[in-house]
C-alpha cells in the first residue's frame, strides 16, 4: 500500500501515539487527593464511599490511610514482638548484648 511502511518481514510498523493536545495529559497526585477530599466532604454521597474517599486520599497525601483499616505489617510485627521478647521473665535480658559483640 502507498503511505504505509513496511519492515523487512512485511508487517506494518506502529505509529507513535500523539504527542501534544491530542494526547490526554495524566492527572497529579494533588489533583486526585482534590478530587477524593471533595466527594469525602459531600453530603449527598453515601457514608461508606465518603469514608472510603477520605482513607484514599489520606493514603495519598502521605498517611498511612489515618487509622482506617490499616494494619502493621510483617516487619512491624516482628519489630513489635521482638521489643517485649522474654519481658517480665528470666529469659528478658539474654537478647543484650555486650561490646564485645557476644551475648550473654
């Protein structure tokens, strides 16, 4: 076909998609933290997709969803329990170890 080009196999190659106005521009984050905030405080939406939104853009900004179905992780468990390991029994002080890099 004229105007098409062709590879050395004979099969069509792709054009680039289109650059400029054409081309849908991709939303920031501030500008979904926006958007998520207003339905959050919009009274005419349901509780449940307003608590959903808030905890969405509390994500977002940089919380940890403020407390709403959020959980620790693995590592923080393990942090955790190793914390309180061996607390109020014989066993409590056998994780210190002395500067020669040896434990008890």
């Amino acid at each position: 076909m004229p105007g098409q080009k062709r590879s050395k196999r004979g099969a069509k190659k792709k054009r680039a998609a289109p650059k400029g106005p054409a081309r849908a521009r991709r939303r920031t984050v501030d500008e979904i933290v926006a958007e998520l905030s207003a339905i959050g405080f919009d009274s005419s939406v349901d509780a449940n997709v307003r608590v959903r939104a808030l905890a969405k853009a509390a994500e977002l900004a940089g919380g940890k969803g403020a407390g709403v179905g959020s959980k620790p992780g693995k590592k923080e468990q393990a942090a955790a329990a190793a914390a309180t390991a061996g607390a109020g029994t014989e066993w409590g002080d056998d994780l210190n170890v002395e500067a020669a890099g040896r434990a008890n």
